[in-house]
C-alpha cells in the first residue's frame, strides 16, 4: 500500500492492490483499491469534458476568424451600424 501511495504522489494510478483478509486491514486495502478507481475515472472524465469543450469553442471560433478573414481581405463587406444583442 505504501508503494502505491508513493505512485499516486507522482501522478500515477497504481494497480489494485490484492486484498486476501476481511479483517480491518482488508477493509482499508479495499477502501483504498476503490478511491483509486475512483479518482482515475474522475480524471478520464475530466479529460473528456476538457476534450469536448475545446471542441465546442473551436468551431465557433474558426468561423469567426474566417469571417475576420474575410473582412480585412475584403472578401466581403460589413456594416459599420450593428446591433449587438444583450
């Protein structure tokens, strides 16, 4: 447990650790093997929410530095008298 402990201090999540008694020592070891599991799955989690919200800001924002794009080229023309909704 001590081993694994020191990998979850780098940053790593450790392999489950094999519980072979019911006693309190088991229990822990078994407590221990499920906050593990747990932490991991909420960081895999997090990487996905991170993942699927840089995807949703980058569309928009790729149309709008085309759109950008677009004006200083000339490509096509604004209006200088625009609403901008609140």
């Amino acid at each position: 447990m001590i081993e694994s402990t020191k990998r979850m201090k780098e940053g790593q999540y450790p392999r489950p650790i094999q519980v072979n008694s019911k006693d309190e020592v088991g229990q822990l070891i078994s407590h221990f093997n499920d906050l593990v599991k747990q932490l991991k799955d909420t960081q895999q989690h997090r990487e996905e929410l991170i993942l699927d919200l840089s995807h949703e800001f980058r569309t928009p924002l790729t149309n709008l530095k085309g759109y950008l794009g677009a004006l200083k080229d000339g490509v096509i023309s604004g209006s200088k008298n625009v609403s901008i909704p609140s």
